[in-house]
C-alpha cells in the first residue's frame, strides 16, 4: 500500500479546486445568464457564486463523513 497524501496537501488541493470552480462558475454565469435573458451585475454574480460554492463544499464534507462513518461497512 502507498502512502496517502498529507494533510495539508489535501486541504491546498481541496482549497485550489474551489478556488477555481468559484471563479468559473463566475465566468460562465458572466455569459450563460444574458444569454438566458438575465442581466446580472458582476457583484451578482459573485454572491451567486459564493452560494452555489458554499452548498458545494457542505455538501462534499458531509459525503466525505458519511463515507468515513460507513467505511467499514462498504464493499
């Protein structure tokens, strides 16, 4: 067996993929939402953002627990 990744090589890596998943969800929405007929100041598009990022990364942690708990029990 390898050794895994570090601790605080996982939280860079887990702080980098939302960094960038937040900036593109910016940029997309800077296009998809005029083109869907909603015109949204950049500030909008940010707070938009900020919760979809916010839901997102609840949502990875408490998968990450809950496969944690059940470890033992999975296949």
């Amino acid at each position: 067996m390898t050794a895994g990744q570090s601790a605080s090589a996982s939280a860079f890596e887990s702080l980098t993929g939302t960094i960038v998943g937040f900036l593109l969800s910016v940029w997309v929405q800077r296009f998809l939402f005029p083109a869907l007929g909603y015109e949204l100041a950049l500030i909008d598009n940010f707070m938009v953002a900020t919760v979809f990022t916010l839901i997102s990364f609840l949502r990875g942690y408490v998968i990450r627990r809950t496969f944690n708990a059940l470890r033992d029990q999975l296949p």
